[in-house]
C-alpha cells in the first residue's frame, strides 16, 4: 500500500496484477489461431471469483486480480461469475473482459491488438466517477472522460514513463513507470476498493 495525495490525504491501493492460470478442461484451444476471440475476469470484488462460460470453469482471480486472456471460438455463450450470469456473443478476433460491478456481471468488448509497431495504453474505468489519463511529470492529457463501466484507448509510441489517473473531485492515484512495448497492450484498471480508489496495471499481446 501506498499513500497518495488528493486533497487530504487519503490511502490508495496498486497492485501489480498476478496472472491466474486457465482450467485444464476449459472449452476452448491452449493454442489460440488468427480467428480467435479471448475472454478475461477483473476481480474488482474483495472476495475470490471464478469466471465460466457455458458452466465450463476459464479462471480464477483473488481481489485485485486480472487474468490471463484466455482463448475462446466465436459463438454465443452464457458466462458466470458467482451468482451472476449473462449470455453474450463473442465476435471472432474480439477481447472480452468481465467484471462484476452494481450487483450484475457486466462486460466489455474490445478488437484484438492488430499492431505489432506501436504500444496501446488503455484505461478501464470500473469507479463511480469520470476519469482521465495523464502522462509524466508534464500531466499531459492521454484520454479524457472515460465514462464508468468503459475504456478508452490510445496508440503511442514505446517508452517508460508514469501516469497519473485523476477524476473531477481533485482524486489523483499515480502508476509506477510502465514499460509501452511496440505489439503490446498495456492496461491500467481503476476501481473502487475497500478504503478508496485503487489501480491494477496488466498487459497482454493481444
């Protein structure tokens, strides 16, 4: 844990995401091909959840987790978490990530990373509250009013730097320095944790 200022002081939660490993008899392929779609939980709950699609079990995440993509056919399917469930439709050459949030499992669909020149930032805004992106020490605006339960997304080029995530209220919650990779998606995820605000960073190649 870390302190961080936003007015008065207030204590922020940021987790480095651990990956949670896929169940061996999931449904779909280990080896995704060109087509294929992934889906992912963001455990934003303070309790251990299990995501299933069609009753098949994909992952775990403890609280604060993200999961690995998991690779997944296009089709229809009825995915569960906990106690909630909904039925969606999964476009090839999509990512999925699932989230429960206000009591019902909600879930947001984005293309595949088809770009192995730049580096994507992307931030998912899981908190009650609009929320910006800046960049370094200038504060340089990336994305701007990311509405609540969305994301938004950018290409940019490779390079280190910190970020800081702020909303209308003076809250700001500051990353460490992430690494943009060319090919690379870079994701940092704010929600509402237990005390306050908090940032989970993860990436993937897809």
């Amino acid at each position: 844990m870390k302190n961080f200022k936003a007015g008065l002081i207030s204590l922020f939660v940021f987790v480095l995401a651990p990956y949670s490993n896929a169940d061996d008899g999931a449904l779909y392929d280990k080896k995704p091909s060109k087509d294929s779609s992934f889906v992912r939980l963001i455990n934003v709950e303070n309790h251990t959840r299990t995501v299933k699609a069609d009753s098949q079990k994909i992952a775990s995440a403890t609280p604060g987790e993200v999961t690995k993509y998991a690779p997944i056919d296009k089709g229809t399917y009825t995915f569960e978490v906990g106690e909630f469930n909904v039925k969606v439709n999964v476009p090839e050459k999509s990512k999925l990530s699932f989230f429960v949030k206000d009591n019902k499992l909600n879930h947001i669909i984005q293309p595949r990373n088809n770009s192995k020149r730049a580096a994507t930032i992307s931030l998912f805004n899981l908190s009650d509250a609009l929320v910006s992106l800046e960049a370094g020490k200038s504060r340089k605006a990336v994305l701007k009013d990311i509405e609540l339960s969305s994301v938004k997304s950018r290409s940019v080029n490779p390079m280190k730097l910190s970020f800081h995530v702020s909303d209308n209220a003076s809250t700001s919650l500051q990353t460490p320095s992430v690494t943009l990779k060319r090919g690379i998606d870079s994701d940092i995820v704010i929600y509402n944790g237990l005390m306050s605000k908090a940032l989970v960073l993860t990436e993937s190649e897809w």
